[in-house]
C-alpha cells in the first residue's frame, strides 16, 4: 500500500470520528439531539466509504471503526429523541389551553378559597412580646393603602401605626 492511499484513508478515519463525535455530543444534549443526525449520517457513510478502502489495502481501520460504531449510536440517540418529541406532541391534547386557562383564573380561585382572613402575628425576644392582629379583606383598596402606608412608615423609621378608619 502506498503511503499516499494511506494518509488519504487516515484522514478519512480522522473526520469520520470527528464527526461521529460531534453527533454524538450533539445526539445527547436534550432537545438539540435532532441535528445530530446530519453529522452521524456524514460519520457513518465516511466509515463505510474508508472501510471499503481499507479492505483492499489491508490497512489499520482502527479510527473508521470506531467512527462508525459511535456514529450509527448517536444516529440512533437522535432518532429516538425525534420520535419521544413527536409522541409528547401526539398526546398533548389541549393541556396548554388548559395551563392558560388555571393562570387566567388563579386570583379567582384563591379569593373563592381564601376569601377575608384574620390573622394574628406574635413576636418574642426574650421576655418582650409583640402581637399583631389584623384582617385582610381580599380586593379591599383601603387593605392595600393600610400595607403601603405601614411599609412607607417602616422605611422611614416612624413607630407610629396608621389610622384604620
């Protein structure tokens, strides 16, 4: 064999494993592994192709194997993933309008559930103890002013509670 045919099917092995291992970094990265067919396609025909050639020469195929194997594996990888995707959009149904739907009516849900709350808070350090009752009335304006206010207070380091009237 001359070392022409040789190098020329070194080569050939070289990108066929480059190739076969871009496919199959590609084939096991979820959602991305469907354009790993294209490269393990390339991998796999190129293995065949120095395969060939190397029957004739009697040359070391240890490179174009092992492009092959790992080529035809990813390939494989890919096409299960294409096939997952299609039957998880097969039997989707209508869950997204259905998703849409529980978002839209959350706050609904939660007022109907919850409704107005009393609640009571009690702080204790040591020996001292602070209780603070309260109600929150779900939708009701004056609640939500009475909150701003008590925060405003609280960032400007005012002790004094607002009026509930």
């Amino acid at each position: 064999m001359t070392e022409k045919v040789r190098k020329n099917l070194e080569g050939l092995g070289i990108v066929a494993m480059v190739s076969a291992v871009l496919a199959f970094v590609l084939a096991i990265i979820p959602c991305v592994g469907v354009i790993a067919v294209a490269p393990g396609v390339i991998a796999i025909v190129l293995s065949l192709i120095g395969l060939s050639r190397g029957d004739r020469d009697d040359s070391p195929q240890g490179m174009i194997i092992s492009g092959l194997v790992i080529g035809i594996v990813a390939t494989f990888i890919s096409l299960v993933q294409i096939v997952v995707v299609a039957k998880a959009v097969e039997h989707s149904g209508d869950w997204p309008s259905q998703i849409e739907d529980l978002i839209e009516n959350f706050e609904d849900r939660i007022t109907a559930e919850f409704g107005d709350s009393d609640f009571s808070i009690r702080i204790e350090s040591g020996e001292e103890s602070v209780v603070i009752d309260g109600t929150i009335n779900v939708g009701n304006d004056k609640a939500i002013e009475q909150l701003e206010e008590l925060e405003r207070l609280e960032q400007s380091g005012q002790t004094a509670a607002p009026d509930p009237q």
